[in-house]
C-alpha cells in the first residue's frame, strides 16, 4: 500500500525548489541585463511558482 506522504515536507519542499528556481532564474535575468536582482522579485516569482505547482499537482 502506497501513501502520499506528509503533506507538510511537500509543501517545505515545494517552498525550497521554487525560491531556488526562482532565485537562478532571476539572477540569470540580472546577468544578462534583462531584470534587476531582487529578493522581492524572487519571492514573486517562487509565490507565482509554488502556486501553479500546487494546482497542477492537485489537478
């Protein structure tokens, strides 16, 4: 019998993966001029990605 796991880990590490995509990303933008760096921006952006994780994962 297989079970979905704690959903307070999955939730920590959907949390943890999304600001540190969202950190290389942005600060792959910042390199190449493209949006400056900032932890605001990151928080953004990780927010926006652990909310579309979220529904797509419960979908």
């Amino acid at each position: 019998m297989a079970t979905d796991g704690d959903p307070r880990v999955l939730f920590v590490m959907n949390v943890v993966l999304s600001v540190a995509f969202a950190a290389l990303v942005v600060r792959g933008l910042a390199f190449i001029d493209v949006l400056a760096f900032s932890w605001g921006t990151v928080a953004l952006g990780a927010g926006a990605l652990a909310a579309l994780t979220y529904i797509v994962v419960l979908r």
